[in-house]
C-alpha cells in the first residue's frame, strides 16, 4: 500500500488497498489483492507492453494538448498526466460489447476503445458538439465526454437498465455478457446526481461498474475537505460493494475491474472501484493549480509516476532499450500527428450546431437551421 499523505482520504483504515507493483516497481501479492491475482494470469508479455505502450503515447498527446492549447489552438485543454495507469488498465479490462461512459478527462481510456483522439481536440477547439459518435461500432462504445459534473452517472445506469431489459446480462455466454463502466472523479461523489445513481443502479441491480479516479483535487477543493470517509465506503451505503485500489498500479486497476465487470455481467448488480491517483497537472488549462497545492506533496506524487513504476517492471521482467526507444518513437509521431492535423482544421458550417441534437429529425430544428442559413445568406446576397 502506498504510504498516507495529508491529502489521502483517510490516514489509515481497516481494507487495505489492493496493489501489485510497488512504487519501485515490484511484484507483490498483499491479502487485499489475492481474489485478483487470477486475473493477472491472463495477461500475456503482449498485452503488458500494450499496457506501457498506450500510457506513453497518451501521456505525449496530453502533452501536445496542452501545449496546442497555449498556442491558442484550443479554447481549453483537460489533462490527464497522472491518471494513465487507471484507466489503461480498466479500460483494457472491458470486452466489446462493454459501454463506456467516461467524464471528460478519459483519453487514454477513449484511445484504447479505438476513438480517434483528434476528436478529442475537436471537441475543445469547439468545432464540434460530440467529438465522436458513439453509435460508431469503431468508437467502441466509447459513449461522449461529459462535462456536467456527474450527470453522465445516471446515463450511464439508464443504459444498463437498458441492458438487462435486452436480456445481455447473466446469460452466461461471454459473448453476449455486458456491463457498463462509469468514470468520474473525487468531485463527482459530492453531487446528487451521483448518489442518484447509486440508488437506481442498487434497486434495479444494473450490471454497473462505476470507477472513481480520486486524483485528490475536486478543481482546488481536496478530498479530505469534500469527504470525513474514504469515498470508496460511500456506495456501501446504498448496497453497492467497493474496493479501493492503488490507482497508479496498472495490474491492479487491470486485475480488479475485471473481476467486477464480470460480477457486472453475470448478474451481481452493480460495483464500485475508487483508484487512488493523483492530478499532476492542472484542473484544466484555465487553472494555476500552484495557488493551492502544497509542492511537498506534489513531489511525492510525482514520484509515484505510473508510467514510471510500469517500465522498472517490465525492464525487470527483461524488456531492454530497443523497446522503450520504439515507443518514445511512436508517441512523437502519434504527437506530431495530432499536430499536423489540428492545424489544418477548419470550421465548421454554422448549421451543424442543430445537427444530433436529438437521434431523429426534429421539425422545430430543421426550422431553425433553415432560418440561419438563410440569414446568413443575406450578407452575401447584400455584399454581391
């Protein structure tokens, strides 16, 4: 377990936290991760460099996000420096035809379900409503980013309830099995529309795994301000069962949403995972996050760097420099790529703003746009 700071939910408690890799690096097998450890099994040599590979190239493009945003790019840039051992392994632990409902800081979880994370940049460049369609079977259910705090908690438990009424829950065919997986932050667990969920989601024992990333900072608000319990005690209130899990170890955040999605699937209701992490960078692009955090404790978090910690692992494991090299490659160019192509986008036609609004034709809204069009059209009609 990774030693307390002033910002931890609590200073000790009576569940441990489940990890597999230690800071350092190294492979430990505590009581709390034992049940989990089955699922490591799974993973091949393959799927661990898949894991390092997605945390590396998200972690560039974060970088070019933000520094595309500076140079007035973007509107606004959402980091996720920190948080890519959480959701690489989660989201490597969800099958096809899993749901996703991320918030709106989930890149590398968007990048490994197959969305092209340009759209990502579309969306804050404001060229787009929706960033992507999540109707796409190529989106990989990767349904749209939300960013009104927690709302996306109860669409997330309406399309499970949608789930069980279609019958692809508990059949005990793992193809046809499905959960729905849920992310938010600390922040979220303080709006009701979250403790709604909870309640919906308990009732009708929806095949939900809702994934709480505590990066710490609800903006400059800390957990032990937002919460006097650990938050992943919370659900236990409504009947959800929970786990907490050191959110900077990939094979954790792996091993255990497995478990529970499958729990999800096969008919035992809803879960709930809390992954201690840590936001490095700031809230977003608009935030100067040196005005409330303690730089101590900063450096200490810093030094817990999941990418970090994952390549002294596998280096242990034997992976030596022509594969980290390989790697650093990818990412630059995955970078540059995203670079040569968010310079070149242009805006879009004013008429798309009514465009998806709802899922089929609406009147009221071909009425509008019409109107626009044909108002915009004037000027040019005037200046002919």
């Amino acid at each position: 377990m990774a030693p307390s700071t002033s910002l931890d939910p609590m200073p000790a408690e009576s569940t441990p936290t489940v990890q597999f890799l230690t800071p350092e690096g190294e492979l430990v097998t505590s009581a709390p991760a034992e049940e989990y450890a089955p699922y490591l099994e799974r993973l091949t040599d393959d799927d661990l460099r898949a894991f390092y590979r997605h945390m590396a190239v998200v972690r560039r493009f974060d970088l070019e996000g933000a520094n595309l945003q500076r140079q007035g790019e973007m509107a606004l840039w959402v980091p996720s420096h920190g948080q890519e051992a959480a959701q690489v392994g989660s989201a490597f632990a969800a099958r096809t035809q899993d749901h996703i409902f991320p918030s709106y800081r989930e890149h590398a979880v968007g990048l490994v379900r197959g969305i092209d994370v340009l759209s990502i940049v579309e969306l804050l460049r404001g060229n787009t409503h929706g960033g992507w369609d999540p109707t796409d079977p190529t989106n990989g259910n990767f349904h749209g980013y939300c960013l009104v705090i927690g709302s996306h908690s109860l669409h997330a438990t309406g399309y499970a309830m949608g789930m069980q009424r279609d019958g692809v829950v508990g059949t005990g065919d793992p193809e046809v099995d499905a959960a729905v997986l849920c992310y938010f932050g600390d922040g979220a667990t303080s709006q009701g529309d979250v403790s709604e969920a909870f309640v919906f989601s308990a009732s009708s024992q929806t095949p939900n795994v809702f994934f709480l990333q505590n990066n710490h900072w609800a903006i400059s608000v800390p957990v032990r301000v937002q919460s006097r319990t650990p938050l992943y005690l919370r659900s236990r209130g409504f009947g959800i069962p929970s786990v907490q899990i050191d959110g900077n170890d990939v094979l954790a955040s792996y091993a255990v949403t497995a478990k529970h999605l499958d729990d999800a699937r096969s008919g035992k209701g809803p879960q709930f995972i809390e992954a201690l992490t840590y936001r490095v960078g700031a809230h977003t692009s608009s935030d100067d996050p040196t005005k409330y955090r303690d730089e101590d404790v900063h450096n200490l978090w810093v030094s817990r760097d999941p990418i970090t910690r994952f390549e002294k692992y596998l280096r242990a494991k034997g992976e030596g420099d022509a594969y980290f090299d390989e790697v650093r490659v990818e990412a630059d160019d995955f970078a540059a790529d995203i670079r040569r192509r968010t310079l070149v986008l242009e805006a879009p036609p004013i008429g798309t703003m009514f465009d998806h609004v709802y899922s089929e034709p609406h009147p009221v809204l071909a009425e509008q746009k019409l109107w626009l069009e044909r108002y915009e059209a004037s000027f040019e009609e005037e200046q002919a």
